[in-house]
C-alpha cells in the first residue's frame, strides 16, 4: 500500500468553487492539494459557459453577415468554415486552460491529474494519469465533483450515440440536420446557433413550451424567433424510440397532442438536464451522504454529513451557473475563517444567451403565482428603447414585478438585445432594497439600453391577474 501524503487542504475537483479555494488556501499558506481527473478548471473554461458563448458569437457574426445589406454593406456571398469556427474556440479554450496552470504554479497549489475514490473518511486513492497511483488525505476536504449531461432512459438512445454539447462543441462540421432533443437553455442556445451556421434544426420538446420555467410570454416570444429563424419546433411531444445513429443518419419517434410523428435527421444533440458525479467514488466510505436525486446532502453552510467534509458547485445541489459555484467558494472561504455566510435567500441571476438574450433575476409571474405572491406589473416592448433603433434589434420586452403592498422589486425579466448588462442594474438595486420608485428617479445615459428603464418606470405598475 502506498503512504498516505497529508495535505491540510484537499479539494477533489478543480471546478469553479474548487480552484478559487485552492489559490486562496494556498496563497495563505495552508498545504493544498486538487485532484483532477481531466478538466483543468472544470467544464467552464474547457467544454461549457466559455466555449459555447464562444461559438454562439461565431454564429452572431454569421447572423449579421446574412444581414449585411440591411446595414448598407455589400460583401458578397459567405460560407461557414466550422474548421475555422473551432479553431478560435480551441484557441480560447488552450489559453484559459494555461491561464489556470500557471494559476496553480504560482499560487503553490500541487495538482494531481487522476481519478479520486474514498477508501476512508478524508482519505482517497487516486489513479493518477500517468500511470501508478497515490493515497492523499486532508485535514479539511472539498467535493467540487460537477455534474454531466444526462441521457434519457428512452429505447434506442443511448445507442445512437448522441451528441451533448461537449460533442457539438468540438465539430468540425457542419450538420446537415440536427435533432435538439430539449428546450431548455443549452438546447435554445446551440440550436440557434446551428441553424445561423446553416444547419437544418428540429427541437422537441415534451413540456407545452420552450424554457418550461420561464413565464408562458418569454417562451412564445422563443418561440416566434425560432420560426422567424426557420427552426422547427414540436412541442409537448414525448419521445417514443430513437433509430440509427447520430452523424449518419438518426429517427426519432414521437407521441404528441398530433398523435405520433417520426423526425429524420443526420444528427441528435440531448440537453434535458444534468446529472451530479457523485457515483462510484466511494462517498459511503467517506460518511458522505447523498440525497435522493443523487446530489450530496448539505447544510446552508454547505457543510456535509462528514466531519471536516463541504461540497460546492453542482454536485452540492446549487443552481447551476458558473457565478452560483463561485459563490459557493465565498461562502465556504468565509465560514472556513469565522463568518457565518450562508447559501440562503441569495439573489441569483441568470442569462441565456439566444440572440437576443434572455435576463433574469429574481420571481417571474409563473413564480410569484405558485407562490400566491400578490405583486403589480410593469410592462413594455424592447422597441420602445432607442437603443434598439441604432441597432436594429427590437424584438423582445422588458418587465418588471412589483409588490402589491409596498414598492419592492420582486423580480426583472428582459428579452431583447444586450439586456444581461442591463439586469445588473436592476440586481444591484434589489440587493441594496431600493424600491422601484428610486430607480424612476435616476437618470441614465442616452442612448444606451439601461436608458429602457427610464420608460419602463415611468407608468404606474398594474395590479396582475388574480391569484
């Protein structure tokens, strides 16, 4: 049996939460170590948030140059080269991922490439990469395991060996038509831009609406922009069998309110949800408790049922986004030195990045309902902005929902171009409790989107529908 190497630091995982940990640690003296079986940084810089925002602008810039007579510039015929799509992707992704090594190197953190399994309480033996194996144990141990895409227990699936976007990511071709089984944030976003590179793209979806936890407005405006981009959509159709295999030629069978349809296509991409890495590491061993949907169990403090044992990031449960993970490690690193921060009643944006993008933070009305939230509205089109006009860009809306008893802002949703930055502003303003009426009074600059917020604020917000 190898010597156990004691560290007072051990982070399995060098996932957001994980690597800031790390560094931090390290940097204050503390022996850290982080197992890591291949993602150095973990799926953002290397497979997800990063690579598919980088793709997704890509297929932005193929958009306009579609556009390019509307702005008065003749540039000729375009094709897309998906070599060269990947090659900017791939360039990003080398210096992230050297931008994280050197991170390490500097900070003193010593990363171990290998495959991590508990064999004890804070102990692992780690199958190192390179051949032969170590035993490591902490002082203090952080789970920072991720999650994976998750394929459907649907007859014929996993056999066609579908795409997730990991996979779709690194194409170096173009599809000729690509099947997006799921319309959530990661099937909208790719799908969109698949279909801008020139793919022909059906997304199926077995709930009623695309973004099933968006308000039924947000989704019918998704849903108009995919047909206005010539994206077929089937809604509410449940998969039945899936036939052939992807990247040669695929049939999915469907079941739906129009009886049974069958979808031919040469490509498939699944993105229905994800699933936490947390099997087959020897959890049990370490006292790690997990939940019934397979997440570690933990406290508000993110705390474990291990003594000396957290978990952050997906795999704890959190919300999953890069910004949320990066909480989790604050939250962590100021309990770990005497605070009491907690994951409770935090305020979590997000952003899904269609063209135009999708902005949120805070209830919605589908939320506010469930709820029995009473709240008011503030409402208006994209198109009422003059920013929009320089641009060209008015698809989309803005509102606003406010409590019905006081002036609390409850919750801000945008659809519409460049609104992520405009969120923050509303972001700011929720978690400083100003009240609606104090961002009337202010005055932003023109013509810039935040300026929407000058007219948007400017009625009085209307009494919703009932509970």
């Amino acid at each position: 049996m190898s010597p156990v190497d004691n560290y007072d630091i051990l982070i399995i995982g060098s996932g957001e939460a994980g690597k800031w940990l790390a560094w931090t640690t390290a940097e204050e003296g503390r022996r850290t170590a982080v197992v890591e079986r291949k993602l150095i940084g973990g799926s953002c810089p290397n497979i997800a948030c990063m690579p598919s925002k980088n793709v997704i602008h890509s297929a932005k810039v193929r958009s306009f140059i579609s556009r390019a007579a509307e702005f008065g510039v003749d540039i000729g015929s375009a094709t897309t080269q998906m070599s060269g799509v990947q090659a900017r992707k791939r360039a990003m992704v080398e210096r992230e991922r050297q931008a994280h090594l050197n991170r390490f190197k500097a900070t003193g953190v010593e990363l171990i490439m290998g495959d991590a399994r508990f064999i004890e309480e804070r102990t692992v033996h780690v199958d190192l990469v390179d051949g032969g194996n170590r035993q490591l144990r902490g002082d203090q141990v952080f789970l920072d395991l991720g999650t994976h895409a998750t394929i459907p227990d649907v007859p014929g699936l996993a056999g066609a060996h579908p795409m997730t976007h990991v996979e779709l990511l690194d194409l170096e071709r173009l599809p000729e038509h690509l099947i997006v089984i799921g319309g959530g944030y990661v099937g909208l976003e790719l799908a969109q831009a698949m279909r801008r590179f020139g793919s022909q793209v059906t997304v199926i979806e077995q709930g009623k609406q695309l973004a099933p936890r968006e308000d039924p407005d947000v989704s019918a405006a998704l849903l108009g922009l995919f047909r206005d981009e010539g994206i077929d959509v089937l809604l509410q159709a449940g998969l039945q069998r899936v036939e052939g295999e992807s990247g040669v030629a695929v049939r999915v069978a469907t079941h739906g309110l129009d009886g049974e349809r069958a979808v031919e296509g040469s490509d498939m991409l699944v993105g229905v949800g994800r699933t936490p890495n947390t099997m087959g590491i020897g959890l049990e061993d370490a006292g790690v408790k997990i939940t019934d949907s397979g997440y570690i169990a933990v406290d508000e403090h993110l705390v474990t049922t291990a003594p000396n044992v957290w978990a952050m990031g997906d795999c704890a449960g959190s919300p999953q986004f890069t910004h949320v993970a990066f909480d989790d490690f604050r939250v962590v690193y100021d309990n770990l030195h005497g605070g009491s921060n907690s994951t409770a009643g935090r305020l979590v944006p997000f952003c899904v990045f269609t063209d135009p993008e999708l902005a949120r933070v805070g209830l919605n009305e589908t939320e506010a309902r469930l709820r029995r939230i009473e709240y008011r509205l503030l409402i208006m089109p994209m198109a009422a902005v003059l920013r929009t006009e320089t641009i060209a860009e008015p698809r989309g809306f803005m509102k606003m929902l406010v409590a019905s008893d006081s002036d609390e802002i409850l919750g801000f949703m945008a659809f519409g171009a460049e609104v992520s930055e405009l969120m923050a502003a509303i972001q700011t303003a929720m978690i400083a409790g100003l009240p609606y009426t104090a961002l009337r009074r202010a005055i932003f600059a023109h013509p810039t989107m935040a300026e929407g917020l000058t007219f948007l604020l400017r009625g009085a917000p209307v009494a919703a529908s009932p509970l």
